[in-house]
C-alpha cells in the first residue's frame, strides 16, 4: 500500500492575514529606502511587478517614482500578488542577517528542517500550513531575546522571520504527536 502525502501551501501574500497594515507599511518601506540592498536581481522582478500592476498618474514607469510614491502604491500589490510579497519580505530578511541566523538556529533546533539561510524562498511554492501548536509566537520572541540580547529586533521582526525562515503560516495548528496529514 503506497500512501501518498501532499503538502499543501498557502500563497505567499497570505501572510497579510496575520500582519497588522502599520507593520506592512514598515515592511515596505524599510525595503524601499534601502532598494540598492536587494540586489540587481531582485530589483529588476520588483520593478517588472509594480510596473505591470501598479500605475502612478504623472509616470510612465511607476518604478521611477520617489520611494515614498512607491510605498503607498506598492501596499495593495503586496496584498495581492505573492511573487511581490515573497520577494519584499526576501529582501526585507536580508536587512535582518543576525535575526536570520538565530532564528534558523532556534528552528532547526526545534526540528523544523528550514532550508539553508542562504536559500532564495521566493522560488517556493508558498507557506506549509502545518504548525506545531506548541510552537507559539511568544515562545519564539523569549526564546531570540534571551539568546541573543544584542540583536534589537521588534517582536514583530522576529515573528515575521519566523513564518520567513520556517516557511510556515500558523494555519493548521497540530499536536506534536498528531501526524499531520
């Protein structure tokens, strides 16, 4: 008997379902002032995207408006496409390296199995839905503040990264025990 097991995922922007919009527009903006930072390739796929979905009055190429106007605008692509949101939180990450690294740390500790920290997690699919149901938040906050007390990252930063690095939505929370199907 052969038993067939099928991950299921969840598209990248749904990760707006559990971000408050203040923190969003954070997201976004850290990213969009320091662009340079994402790397050529990257750079050229965000600018393709926006340029395809978003349309600033005043601008032929939205991608060369102020980073200001590009923030504001860039929101409801964020909400919308998950190529875009997969590719700002990637860059968002980057920005984040020593956040990245504990967070890694903790979850392969925890038996995860996150993909190497140098893995571009914009080519996947999207978030695994299957959550540990132990594995909570704030269990993850305590435990980066006290292994890392030099890393001044918001709750938020740390939560984020989390989903990011883990690769998983706390969609379908399960028991340890339970096999997840």
């Amino acid at each position: 008997m052969v038993i067939e097991k099928k991950a299921k995922f969840l598209p990248f922007h749904a990760v707006n379902e559990f971000m408050r919009d203040d923190y969003r527009f954070s997201i976004l903006q850290e990213v969009m002032t320091h662009f340079e930072d994402c790397g050529k390739d990257r750079i050229m796929r965000i600018n393709r995207l926006f340029v395809k979905a978003v349309q600033i009055p005043g601008f032929r190429n939205s991608s060369l408006a102020p980073a200001a106007v590009r923030i504001k605008h860039s929101v409801g692509l964020f909400e919308k496409s998950p190529e875009f949101a997969a590719l700002m939180i990637e860059c968002w990450s980057e920005r984040h390296l020593g956040l990245k690294q504990a967070v890694f740390k903790i979850l392969d500790a925890k038996n995860w199995k996150p993909l190497p920290i140098e893995a571009d997690r914009t080519q996947l699919t999207g978030f695994l839905v299957n959550w540990p149901k132990d594995d909570t938040f704030d269990l993850f906050i305590k435990s980066i503040h006290e292994s890392n007390p030099e890393l001044n990252e918001s709750d938020d930063n740390i939560s984020l990264m989390v989903v990011w690095v883990g690769n998983k939505l706390p969609y379908n929370l399960f028991d340890e025990q339970e096999p997840v199907a």
